[in-house]
C-alpha cells in the first residue's frame, strides 16, 4: 500500500498577501473616480464608461475588468454594473456610503504606510507628523477638510452604530454622551431608535457645526446636542450612559485609563459605559483587521494602539466599574460594556 503523498507547498497564499496593494489601490483609485457612484445610476458599456470616467483607452478595459474579478463590478453582456455592496456602499449618493474613509485611506495613509518599516523599528508616527506638521491642528482649523474627515469617520463606523443602538438595553436609562461623536452618527442612530433618550456630543468646539447641521439633518435637535470641551482637561457632561466608539485605541496606556476613569466619574450608580473598536481577540490570532488597524494607530498616532476586549474589561475594573462584558457587533467591530 502506498503512503498518502502529501500536496506540494504553493507559494500563492504568499504572493496574494504580498502583491495585495495592487487590489487595494485599484479598489481605491475606482472610488477616487467615483465609479462606482456613476454606476449607480445605470450600467454602462466600455465606452461610455471610458468616455464619462475619463479613463485610456490603453488602461480602461483591463482597470474595470480587474474591479470585475476582485468582486467589485459585474459584467454583463458587456455592460458593467455595481455588486449589490458596491451599490449600497460606494454610491456618494447613498446615506449608507462609507467610501469616506476610503478616500482618506487613499490620500493619506496609503503612502504613509510604506514607512511601515521605519515605524516598526522606531514605534514613531509616519504621518504629517515625521515633517513637524500637526495634522490635527490644521483639520480643526480647516472646516472644511474637518467635514470631510467627521464624514469618513461616520462611514467606518454605521454599521456599529446601529448595532449598538439596537442591542444595547436602552430602556433601563434617560441619558447618554458620546466622546468624540465625529458628525453625531451614533448619538443620532441611539436616538433614532430610542425616543426616552436624551444625548449629548462631546468634543473640541470646532466639531460643533458638523455635528449640529447631521443631528439637524435628521431632526434631532430637540433631543440630541452638542456641547464643546476637551474630555482630558474638562469633566465629562453627567448622563447614565457614556460611549466611546474608535476613540480609545488613538490613545496610550495612561490616556485609556484616565478616559476610563473619567468616564465613570461621569456616570450614576447603574449607569454605563461603553466601549468599542475593532477588538483583538484575546488570543490575538484571529481579527486581522483589528491588529492591522493597531499598527494603523502606530503609524498615525505617538502612543495609540488597539486591544484585547479582555485587556478593556480589566482597564475598566481598575477605574471601579463592577460588571464588564464583550459583544461583538458587526465585522471587525466588538464592544465592552462596564457597569458601575
């Protein structure tokens, strides 16, 4: 009897990953050109789509066949059309858009991460920073960039927001505030689906047009407003239920804590705080995206990094609160819940 032979090794899996910023810059090109947003209103055929996109005619078919393989168009008949994902979330048209934080992945962080070595060596930011420009001090001052910005932060974080404003036991509380709310998507998506409730936004003065024209937007106003302050230096507005949705990990060790902290000199007894990010998984083999996004914030910030949702339950328990708990929401997304 022969032994069973043993299938040869294949080095695809390894090329896949290592050429994979081809797929990725030309998924990010395809939003940069709106295409997607443009085949939202009819399928097209090459040539018009080459003529309206403005692309080569050397680069045009092999551009959109290679979106057709990736799994990002559909082909018909000669006629290119959006995916059902594609439709509903690369349209600019769409409330359901995320392609915001693509556009900033594409302008931003995709030439600051080719000084991932560099960052790995050092443990130094690689953006704006490395060439003594303080980022964040020209967005806050830039309305107009500060919008597009709040924009694509909503757009990573929809999908959360609704989980949280559905999952979590709003009927057991009145209250809550959001730290660093972006536009206001998930105080608005709380509201939304929870009446009773009453929220506030918290974050630097310069967010508060942003927030106030979406919560607007949405007819909120009378339930859900702004209030401006630094949540290091100022106390934290009182409500039974405070939220941190991808806040925690842009900060080092001693921030997380003292947030945390904060956080639960702001809340009732009973009351709540949540947490979420795209949590590690405790034994850290599994949510890729999460460690990935961790040396995102290596990248982009002095001391930031993501975690465990084992490591922020027990953050939580330092600054008092009594229950913790992890759930996880939607994607790479969980969140932690502490009790006081």
């Amino acid at each position: 009897m022969s032994e069973q032979s043993t299938p040869p090794l294949s080095p695809e899996k390894i090329m896949q990953l290592g050429m994979g910023f081809w797929a990725s810059k030309t998924l990010l090109t395809a939003v940069e050109l709106e295409i997607f947003t443009e085949l939202a209103k009819r399928a097209e055929n090459l040539e018009t789509l080459q003529g309206r996109m403005g692309l080569h005619p050397r680069s045009s078919r092999d551009f959109l066949d290679a979106l057709v393989a990736l799994g990002m168009l559909e082909r018909e008949d000669g006629f290119y059309s959006n995916t059902p994902e594609t439709n509903h979330f690369l349209d600019k048209n769409k409330p359901s858009y995320i392609g915001g934080i693509l556009e900033m992945a594409n302008h931003r962080l995709y030439p600051f991460w080719a000084h991932l070595t560099e960052a790995v060596r050092t443990g130094l930011p690689q953006n704006e920073s490395k060439d003594n420009i303080d980022f964040f001090g020209i967005l806050y001052s830039d309305p107009a960039r500060l919008k597009e910005f709040l924009a694509a932060m909503s757009g990573v974080s929809h999908g959360a927001n609704l989980c949280i404003a559905a999952k979590f036991p709003w009927a057991n509380y009145k209250s809550f505030v959001d730290l660093g709310p972006a536009q206001g998507d998930l105080p608005a998506q709380i509201a939304l689906q929870n009446p009773h409730l009453k929220g506030i936004g918290f974050d630097l003065p310069a967010v508060a047009p942003v927030f106030e024209e979406y919560i607007q937007a949405l007819g909120l106003s009378d339930r859900v407003s702004f209030q401006g302050g630094d949540f290091f230096n100022d106390p934290l507005p009182k409500a039974d239920v405070v939220l941190m949705g991808h806040i925690l990990h842009d900060w080092d060790l001693e921030q997380k804590k003292q947030l945390l902290s904060a956080a639960y000199d702001a809340l009732p007894d009973g009351g709540a705080v949540i947490v979420y990010d795209a949590l590690i998984d405790d034994e850290r083999r599994e949510n890729a995206f999460g460690l990935l996004m961790s040396l995102n914030m290596l990248i982009e910030t002095p001391g930031g990094f993501d975690y465990t949702g084992a490591d922020c339950a027990m953050w939580m328990q330092e600054a008092g609160f009594k229950e913790t708990r992890v759930e996880h929401l939607i994607g790479p997304d969980s969140m932690v819940v502490g009790i006081k």
